[in-house]
C-alpha cells in the first residue's frame, strides 16, 4: 500500500560506472535467445543512491578494475568515486543496501567501513549452499565477496530481511528471488510517486515488457512473477520502474546538477522517450 503522504521523499541518484561497450548482442540478453532480429544491445552498470536531508541510503556497491579486467568490463569510474562526486562519502554511509551478491553489485563492499549492509537471508543461503556447486549458478558471484559478506556476518554489520521490510520512513525491500536465491528490489517514496530500483529483477525494461528473462536465472517462474511485483510496487507506472542494467535509465533521466557524468536523478521525471521503440507486448 502507499506510504503515507506524511511520507518523506527523497532524490534518487542512478551512478552508471561500468559497461559492456557496445559488442554485446541482443541475443545474450534473452533467455529464448533465438530473437527474431540480433544486433548490438550494450549493457550498463550502475549503482543507485537514495538521499534527502535526513539520510543518505546507497543501494549496491559495483565492482572493481581487478573484476573489469578479468571478467572484460570497461570501468568508468571506481564506483566509490563517483559517489564522491556526487556528494556522497562512502566513508560516512551507515546503510548500504544489497540487491544480491553478484559481482557486480557486492564488489566494492570494503569501500564502506561504517555500514551495516541490509540482505536477504534467502541471498545469503544462496550464494553459501548447494546451488552454487553449480557453476553456472556460482559464475555470477566472486567467492571473495562473499567471503567478505561472512566476515561482515560476524562483525554484526549484516541485517537480515526475510521478505518485505521497511528500513526507513519511505524506503523499503521486497524480496523477489527469480535471477539469483534472494534478490531484493527496493521502493522509494520520490515527488513522482514510488520509485521502484529493480536492480536485477529485470536488467532490461524490454525483459520485463516482453515477459522474456535475462538468461543468468535461478528460477523461472519467480523472475516472471517479479515483473509483475515491481509493476504492483510502482503501481502500475512504467517510468517508476528502474532497471538494472538498461543504458537507458543514465539517457533518459535529467543529469545531477554540477558538472557530474554518469549521475542522473531518477526522482525527476525523464527528459527523453525510451529507445527501445518496438516493445512487441
Ligand atoms: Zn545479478
Ligand atoms: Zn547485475
């Protein structure tokens, strides 16, 4: 249900720092690859933040240059500082949200020593269980993070969620599963309405349009009933529902004031159409 309009609200930063350049096709990006038309469909990376005059929220924390070169990414900015120039100190931040633990989001979990980091237990036993005796459902992760999620275990600097939770006035995550054990999208009450960071619930907008998932997939069913969930979430608006990867979310949406590249405000409403102009519902 909708938070109360005593809610606060807050600016929502998306910080792109990483891509796959523009060699990656449309066909890697869909589970039924055998799309009609192939062609190039680059993907972003991008970390997410959530601030207004009483907190600063960050969600996920990116990768590395050690995970770029090896996994064949183009950094473009070390992820911690591109929340610098975005005003934000990593240093300072006291609560790091953590969609999943794929590399590409739990790489640079060092860069934050005073956090607490907010998970979900099913991610957790996920990426410590038998699933991962599986390579292809272990590729995603990198052991050292999560190694360093154990160790920040029993540091207590970990808070467990089991389903939905709010964390704060405005800011909450909801358990969706589907693309890894336990990911978790997040909702946060914005000018606009709630603003739903799906993270890698669906990485591309066209996956969740098309009902067609991303082919790095745990469970099927849950990553299709998840589109539909972040639809409930941001009740029904298509331009509350943020990707995960999507090089349009750092298009479409007005640029952080200040000369600050690859910084946009989603909390804002867009200043482009999407590019994907043949969704094919
Ligand atoms: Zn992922
Ligand atoms: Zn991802």
């Amino acid at each position: 249900m909708s938070a109360p309009s005593s809610s606060p609200e807050y600016e929502v930063l998306a910080l792109r720092y990483a891509t796959t350049g523009p060699d990656r096709r449309r066909r890697e990006n869909f589970l039924s690859g055998a799309d009609a038309h192939d062609g190039p469909m680059p993907m972003d990376y991008y970390v997410w933040a959530i601030r207004n005059a009483d907190r600063v929220v960050v969600v996920d924390t990116g990768f590395g240059p050690e995970a770029a070169a090896r996994r064949r990414r183009t950094l473009l900015h070390e992820p911690a500082d591109l929340l610098r120039r975005a005003g934000i100190e990593p240093e300072a931040v006291t609560d790091v949200i953590l969609t999943h633990l794929h590399y590409d989001h739990a790489g640079g979990l060092a860069a934050f020593p005073r956090a607490r980091f907010h998970l979900q237990d099913a991610e957790m036993a996920f990426a410590t269980g038998r699933y991962v005796c599986h390579a292809c459902l272990r590729a995603p992760f990198d052991l050292e993070d999560v190694v360093s999620t154990v160790r920040l275990t029993y540091q207590g600097r970990v808070v467990f969620h089991d389903g939905d939770a709010e964390l704060f006035p405005g800011i909450s995550v909801h358990r969706i599963g589907g693309h890894s054990g336990g990911l978790q999208a997040v909702r946060v009450a914005t000018r606009r309405g709630p603003l739903v960071l799906a993270s890698d619930a669906f990485h591309f907008r066209e996956n969740r349009l098309r009902r067609s998932p991303f082919p790095i997939v745990f469970h099927v069913g849950q990553m299709l009933e998840g589109y539909r969930r972040c639809e409930e979430l941001a009740c029904g608006q298509d331009d509350l529902m943020i990707p995960g990867h999507d090089p349009d979310v750092g298009r479409r949406w007005p640029a952080l004031a200040g000369d600050v590249s690859d910084v946009v405000r989603l909390d804002l409403p867009p200043i482009a159409p999407w590019s994907d102009s043949e969704p094919g519902e």
